[in-house]
C-alpha cells in the first residue's frame, strides 16, 4: 500500500523545479563553478547565492546538496535522482539537509538551536547542508550569533546563503 507522501499530488513548482545542474537554466557560471568544486572534491565549506527573487538560487543549493550526498558513486555533480539521498532531498524530508527561512526565522534564538544543532554529525548522508534562504533578513545579533559557526564549522557541514 503506498504512503500518503508518494500519492500526493505535487505542487506545480516542485514538478517543475530542476533537479540537476543540467536542468538549471540561466547560471552557467554558477553551474560550470559548482560541478568543479563536486568533480575536484574541494567544495567550500560555505556558498553566498545573491540575485534577484525567482533566478534559482535555492534550486541550486538544492541540486549542489544532493550532488554532495548521492548514494550512486559518491559525491558527483550529477546527482543519480533515484538514490534515497537524491529523493529525499527532492522532496523536503532528508534530515541532513536543512532549510530555514530566515524571513520567518530571523530572530537569535532559531540561530542558537542551528548552532547547536551544527555539532552533530550527519545521520544520513556525508555532509550536512544547511540552506538559509534571505539570510540578509536576521537579525543583526542572529547574524552575529551565526558568524563563528559560519566561518568554522565541522568539516562535514556545507551552509548555503
């Protein structure tokens, strides 16, 4: 019998969200410059994404998280999309990749809680990724309190902005 998850329709803009670099459209630099740093294994440990609303920043820190954690031959930057990893990170459950809005979120104690939460190791996949997507809208004291971590974090978490 299949679960309530994989019988739910989906949403027009998760239908049609990329799910590789190949299907991201308009970026080629941010493609070409993130497929190297996967192929070569030397992945920053955080990435700024700035532009305007709607040109697929989060959709391309969605992508270089399941590049990073897919099953099928290790870290690749075309991610399989049939792994539990790609799938999961797909569809919003994998609890390695976490993705906070910093709109609703903004406030130092959400940061305290990521903070702390940073400090453990992955339970699923290799690498944590945290997506904080409008980052410029914490708080001047979140965006303090998140600074340390941000700068240096453990060496199996990747924090996307």
């Amino acid at each position: 019998m299949p679960d309530a998850a994989s019988s739910a329709p989906l949403t027009l803009y998760r239908k049609h969200r990329p799910a590789g670099f190949d299907e991201l459209v308009g970026q080629p630099a941010v493609v070409q410059g993130l497929s190297a740093a996967v192929k070569s294994g030397r992945v920053a440990h955080a990435y700024l994404f700035s532009g305007p609303r709607g040109t697929g920043k989060t959709s391309a820190a969605r992508i270089l998280a399941k590049c990073l954690n897919c099953l099928t031959n290790g870290p690749r930057p075309d991610p399989c999309g049939i792994c539990e990893a790609c799938t999961s990170i797909a569809a919003g459950t994998a609890f390695d990749v976490v993705e906070i809005d910093a709109a609703s979120n903004r406030g130092i104690n959400e940061i305290r809680e990521l903070r702390d939460r940073v400090q453990f190791a992955p339970s699923q996949f290799r690498k944590k990724v945290y997506i904080i997507d409008e980052v410029h809208m914490l708080t001047s004291e979140a965006f303090n309190a998140l600074l340390k971590t941000l700068e240096e974090p453990p060496e199996y978490v990747v924090f996307v902005l």
